[in-house]
C-alpha cells in the first residue's frame, strides 16, 4: 500500500487533536461535503451551532461536538490499535505542514517493528516540505526551498509497486527506513529509523524571572539538561477567547502559500516565549516533539498551545511543529478530568515531529500560549464543554518552573554523523 497524507488515528489527529476539537478544517471540510461552501462562521457559539450559521445543520458536525471523548462512536474508526493486522509492504508519504503528520509519523514507527518477510513487514516513510497539497510544485507561491524540495516522489513510488505488486527483482527492499527533508537546511537525507538511530533526547528546561510574556523582549531561557536550582517566579498570563491567538497561516489546507514570519504573533500579550541562547554551532533535530508544562488556573478548564520557532539574528521567526492540549483531557483522550483551581497541574503538548537544522547564532524556541484559532476550537475555560457552552471566561495562568515543578521541552538532537 501507498499512503499519501493519511492517518490511523483520525479521532486524535483531525478531529480531537489534543482533546481539542478540530475547527477550521473539520468544519470546512463537512460544509463542503454537504454543498454548503466554505464560508464558515468560525466564531459562532455555542460551537455545536456553527455549522447552522454556516448555512446549515450538519449531522456529522453536531456528532463530532457531542462525542469529543474517545467513546464508542469513534472506536470503529480508530485503526490504531489494528498495526498488528497489517500483513503487506508501506510506503508512506508525509508532509511538514499536513494535518495528518503526527499521525502518520507514529503510523510508521509501528509499522517499521513488524516482522516477517519484506512482502508483509517492509515500512519506507518519505516526508518532505508538503502541506496537504501534496508533493507537487504547481503552488507557486510556496516558498523557495531548493529545485528538490517539491518533486514528487513518483519514481520511487514505481520501483515499490515493480517489486511488491509485480515481484520485480529491483532490490527496492533494501531500502527501508527514511528518507527525510530538513528544514532550514533544506537537503534530503537518508535515516535508518525514526527517531533516526543515534539521535539523544534533550530536555530544554524552562526558566524566566517571571517575564517570558514581556514584550517586545521577555527573559525566557531553554537550557538544555538544567533544570531549575532555585524556586523561580512564575509566568502569569491571561486566555482570553474574545481575542484568541491566531493560527500560524492563513490558508490551514495548504499553509505553505499563505506561511508567513511568526514573529509578529510572538509579541501578543497571551504569548509566552522561551528560547535558547544562541547556538555556538548547528544544531540538527529529528524525532518526535513533547512540551510538559506545569501550571495552574483560576478556571475549571483552559488549552495550553505550543510553537516551536527558529529565531533568526535578523528578528524573523521560521515555524517548526506545533501542538494543542485541553487541560481536562491530559490524562487520556478517553477520559476528562477538570483542574482545580490554584493547584499546581502537569499536562504534555504532543507537538508532532520534525527534522530540522538550526544554524549556529539562531535560537530555538518555544512558544506558549491558550489558542491557536481558528485551526483548533477556543476553549471556553469553563466546566461545560467548550461544544455546547454558550458562553465563557477568561482564563488566568502561572506558568510552573521551579524545583518542584520543572516545565521542560523534549526533542531528539542528531549527532555531526547522524545523517548522511
């Protein structure tokens, strides 16, 4: 099998990313299917009733809003589980900038510890600089990133098919693993694995004095491997969903054609930003992405979105991976538990995957903030769920880094010979 831009997981990856609900491409997505167009009123509340402001009721819409748990109505659809049945060869395509990138990185992490013969376990995953447009280089505002970055890998394609659909003695075998597009490098590499063999964990830890939301220049530090020796002030912020922060493009289909410098959202009030010192020498990452925050609320329910950036000497800022939280879901996308007010609460923000090179003198950075609309759903930061409430509150948070609670970023840095 081919899989182009796809997913196992359709509850955790589209709809519920994060246990919060998806809203610009959900939404759009079931209105055009209806043949009620793609003008969408986004901001209309209670959320169940959007797509009836939208230009009509939509069955499947009202059902993704009342089952926003993992439950039974989405158990048929959740292949996840099903890894162990798959008995033929895969290759599967990826993009940066695709909705469906989390989940089609863990599709081929399971898939790739199969064994048996190369007609029932062999796994190839190539993942370029795509969007859901796909590989192809007819966008043309999309921007320059080297005569390779947009060809479509349809030679490959045929040698797979030639040797697991017609037997072809074509050696293509031998190459499973990765064949992986860096971003700010932008080169091509072959990797064995993902994460790629010989990449380390590192665990950036958060650090401020209590201004990594000031503007125009915060104190918020990542220190790789330190974590913090002193009780260190808290961050404060407000979520405010009558002014959510905004998605990092315009177009959420196709987000390489409208990707814009993300500095300009790093300086919104509801903003927290830790970054690196800047980088005595390249740094490259290839893995998965995990930020664990530590915080606490005076609301029953809140988001926590996160943005990985490189921040350039010049002041620009490259989008790198993001990802989405619901408070009252950080246990299990199954389960729902509200957060106490005042008390100190741990989620992780799963931030996807990413293969990147970060040039000696950038920083790389972390972004914080309570939404990420209208790519996901506000959160009304009340008990109701956000679906069904008419109305909501604003959020006041402390962002936790101290020796008792270490907020801290996971990613996996490769090695000078990690890539080749």
């Amino acid at each position: 099998m081919v899989n182009q831009f796809s997913s196992a997981d359709i509850f955790r990856d589209v709809v519920h990313f994060g246990g919060v609900q998806g809203l610009a491409i959900s939404l759009s997505w079931v209105s055009m299917c209806a043949g009620h167009g793609m003008n969408v009123r986004f901001d209309h509340l209670p959320l169940i009733e959007a797509d009836d402001a939208s230009g009509g009721d939509l069955k499947t819409w009202d059902d993704w809003c009342r089952h926003p748990l993992l439950d039974e109505y989405w158990r048929p659809l959740d292949f996840a589980p099903k890894y162990g049945d798959v008995k033929c060869a895969a290759l599967l395509e990826a993009g940066w900038y695709d909705l469906f990138l989390p989940g089609q990185l863990d599709d081929y992490m399971k898939l790739s510890h199969r064994e048996g013969p190369p007609e029932q376990s062999f796994a190839r995953l190539i993942v370029g600089p795509w969007d859901h447009g796909g590989a192809g280089d007819d966008l043309k505002t999309r921007p320059d990133l080297g005569p390779d970055a947009f060809v479509a890998p349809v030679d490959e394609e045929r040698e797979f098919l030639d040797r697991f659909l017609f037997g072809a003695k074509n050696g293509y075998e031998r190459r499973a693993g990765v064949r992986a597009f860096f971003l700010g490098e932008n080169r091509w590499h072959e990797l064995a694995s993902w994460p790629p063999a010989g990449a380390v964990e590192h665990r950036l830890y958060l650090h401020s004095l209590g201004g990594a939301g000031r503007k125009p220049s915060g104190d918020g530090l990542l220190l790789d491997g330190r974590t913090p020796a002193r009780d260190e002030a808290a961050d404060r912020v407000t979520f405010d969903l009558a002014d959510p922060c905004p998605s990092y493009a315009t177009s959420l289909w196709t987000p390489l054609s409208t990707l814009a410098d993300q500095a300009a959202i790093a300086q919104r009030g509801d903003v927290v930003v830790f970054a690196t010192p800047k980088l005595a020498a390249t740094v490259r990452i290839a893995g998965p992405i995990e930020l664990e925050l530590w915080f606490t609320s005076d609301t029953p329910d809140c988001d926590f979105a996160a943005k990985l950036v490189d921040l350039a000497p010049d002041g620009s800022c490259e989008w790198r991976g993001e990802g989405i939280q619901r408070a009252r879901t950080r246990e299990s996308p199954a389960t729902e538990n509200l957060v106490t007010a005042g008390e100190p609460t741990k989620l992780t923000v799963r931030m996807g995957h990413i293969a990147c090179t970060v040039a000696a003198g950038h920083r790389l950075g972390v972004d914080v903030t309570g939404s990420n609309f209208p790519r996901f759903a506000r959160n009304l930061n009340v008990a109701e769920r956000s679906a069904v409430a008419p109305k909501g509150a604003a959020a006041h948070v402390t962002l936790l880094h101290d020796l008792a609670h270490p907020s801290r970023l996971s990613i996996w840095q490769l090695p000078d010979s990690g890539a080749k």
